[in-house]
C-alpha cells in the first residue's frame, strides 16, 4: 500500500501557521540579514536547531566566504564607465573614440558577467564576510533509494527604490531605460568610429543620447543599500516550508522507508547566488548514490502565479525536468494549481540555478508575479504581508511530493 501522509496534509493550515510564527519570531529576533551579516548568521543557527530539534540525524553548518555588495556592485562601475564613455564622444579625437570604447567594453563585462550570468566578476574588490549553508538530513528506517531536498534561503535584498516609491512599471521602464540607452550609444559610438558621417551629424546624434543620462544616473539609486528588508516572503517563506515538514515528520511520528529528507539553507542568495554555488562546489560528486533531487523554493506569497520554473538564472539555465514533472504531479494529486514558468530575462534567479550548473537535479519553485508586486524587495515584505492559504496550498503540494516519491 505503500506510505500514507494524510495526517500531515490535514494540518496544512497549523503548518502555515507555525511558519507565519517562526518568519515573525526570525524578523522579530536576528535584525536585518543581509548576506554575510551577523543577523543572517544568527538566523542560520537558530534553523539548525530547530532542524536538530525536529529530528533530523545531522545538521551541519558550513561557512563559506561572501563579497558583500558585489553582486549589485557592477551597476556602480558599470554606470561610471559608461558616463566616462559618453562623455569622451563629444571629445571626438581618435584616442577618445578607442577610449571610449574600451570603456564601453568594461561596462559590458560588468553587466553580462555579475547580472546576466551571475559570475563573481568583481568580487574581490569588496569586503569578504562569512555566510554559512545548513545541510540537515533525516535517515529512512531502511536502504535509501532516494532523496530529496527542501531549499530556502534565510538573508534579504536591499530595498529596490523605484520598486517602492513608484512602483514596478516605473522601475521597469526606468531599466529598460538605461538598456535602450546603453544600445543607442554603442550605435552612435559605431557610426563615430567609422567616419561615414559628418562631425555636426555626430554631434547631433550625441545631444539626442543625452535624453538618456538621467536613466544611467538613476541606476545608481536603483537600491538603497541602507534600507534591507525584512525578506518575509522572500525568503523565510521557502527556508521554513522544509523546516515545517520535518517538524510534523516528526510529531506525528512518520517514519519513512527508503527516502533520505533533508533540507538546504543556503545563504547569500541575494548575493548572485553564492551559497548555493559555494554548496555545490564545497559537495561536487556527492548525494550521486541514489536520485537525489532538490526542490528550491522562493517567495510563497500569491497562489495566482504558483510556478514550477523550468528554466532559470534570466531563462539561461535548464531545471531538470523530471523534478519539475514530480511536483507538478503531486499539485495535480492535491488539486492546487501550479504552472510551468522560467525566471525570465531580468527577473534574477533562483538557488537551482546553481544547483543545477553545479551538476544536480533541481527545480525552482516560486509564487510571485514577475511583473513585480510591490512589495517585493521592498520594505512591505514584512511579516504582516504573508499569505497563509498560500503556504499552506504549497506545504499540502510538498507533502504529497514526498509521498509520491517514497512509494514509487
């Protein structure tokens, strides 16, 4: 007959709950958690023992070296050579022009390195810090044929500006802006280089260009970085989904046969996904036993837009399928409606990501418009913004994710 997680499904509403208590008692408690900060350490251990107290069979708590403030660093430098770049065009001489041009090719590094694929491209301009990953595993009563794991992370953003103050069309079109720019100046600067067109044309092409200066300009105010959040959906949300069922696992006394479950932590997501990438790379040929696959969660808040996301890191990396087809099964079986979707270009990544790149099955699970609501990466994600149907809609399609599993 195989195993039976009724009683657990049945407490989907206690378990949403609890999470909205722990999400209130980690905001209430460890202070702001940006990645590498003594908050973010302090919430990572109180996880862990929550992990040991709910009977996991070993917590380990890894530290790993973090650059705080790299990840959105490049927009700084970035911006800055670009400026430089523009105006050396009205220079107009011929070392100008190669100038500006290098400059150029600088800024563009910057931007496909740190924000398109999130390489650690300037990192060790800035400060290193130590963030830490929890990796809990609770054994089966017999041979282990599987796994899976639960991910989430527990450190948060810096306050989008635009995003708060004017809302996500506004910010969205205030990117976009700058990346119009960016095009239009590479064109004029070509057509510079070239010579086929006279001085006073150039000229003119370079007055038209300065519509875009005050979009460069606001890029460097695009976050505050006096202003972290709170991070309640994004991301206590996910680090708590796992730490929830491994509390009812143990309360109602369920014991699994062949299915190791474990739950990830891992720190400094909003740090270009460093801990996911120092995990992968700190435990490269490891959980390859048995399928092993990690379920990566990020943002729980609105059921309307439930996603299982098939490709992510801006819609360049593939999730793995299977996983991806497992959970949409088991929302199937419990009637909550999840879709396919991707992280798409400009919408950031998820820990899968690197999950993924670093040779293991995962798939990012999210509940968040990517049109972006207000209040993520804002001051409004706060404890009070929760949505309880939600995590519990989620915690029901986890629970039948892992009895699917054990008894295939």
């Amino acid at each position: 007959m195989g195993i039976k997680l009724d009683a657990i499904r049945a407490r989907k509403d206690e378990a949403a709950k609890y999470m909205e208590q722990e999400i209130v008692h980690t905001i209430k408690s460890f202070g702001k958690r940006r990645p590498g900060s003594e908050g973010e350490t302090k919430a990572v251990h109180y996880m862990a023992d929550k992990l040991r107290e709910y009977g996991c069979d070993s917590v380990t708590v890894e530290p790993f070296d973090v650059h705080t403030g790299a990840f959105m660093g490049w927009i700084y430098f970035c911006m800055t050579v670009v400026l430089a770049a523009f105006g050396l065009y009205f220079v107009g001489e011929r070392w100008s022009q190669i100038a500006a041009v290098c400059l150029i090719a600088i800024g563009l590094v910057l931007f496909v390195g740190e924000f398109v694929f999130y390489f650690k491209v300037i990192d060790p301009l800035y400060r290193k810090q130590t963030s830490h990953n929890v990796t809990a595993v609770k054994k089966p009563t017999g041979e282990v044929k599987q796994r899976i794991f639960y991910n989430g992370h527990p450190d948060v953003a810096n306050e989008f500006t635009f995003s708060y103050h004017f809302g996500f069309k506004v910010y969205a079109a205030h990117f976009l802006g700058s990346l119009v720019g960016l095009g239009y100046f590479v064109t004029i600067l070509v057509l510079q280089l070239t010579g086929i067109l006279p001085r006073e044309t150039v000229l003119l092409l370079g007055y038209i260009g300065l519509i875009f200066v005050p979009f460069w300009v606001g890029m460097y105010f695009m976050s505050n970085p006096k202003m972290p959040v709170d991070g309640a959906n994004d991301n206590l949300t996910a680090c708590y989904m796992g730490i929830a069922l491994m509390k009812e696992l143990q309360e109602q006394g369920i014991e699994l046969e062949h299915t190791e479950v474990g739950v990830l932590i891992t720190g400094s997501e909003e740090e270009g996904l460093r801990g996911a990438k120092a995990w992968a790379a700190a435990h490269q040929g490891e959980y390859q036993d048995v399928d092993t696959y990690f379920f990566c969660y990020d943002t729980i808040r609105e059921r309307d837009y439930f996603a299982v996301n098939l490709k992510d890191l801006n819609g360049t990396v593939k999730a793995d399928a299977e996983a991806g087809e497992m959970f949409l099964q088991a929302a199937k079986t419990v009637g909550v409606k999840f879709s396919k979707g991707l992280v798409p270009f400009g919408g950031g990544a998820t820990d899968s990501a690197a999950l993924a790149q670093g040779g293991f099955k995962s798939v990012g699970i999210t509940g968040m418009n990517h049109n972006l609501e207000r209040y993520y990466h804002t001051r409004e994600d706060s404890y009070d913004n929760l949505d309880l149907t939600a995590l519990a809609d989620c915690f029901a399609v986890s629970t039948q994710l892992l009895e699917d599993l054990e008894n295939r």
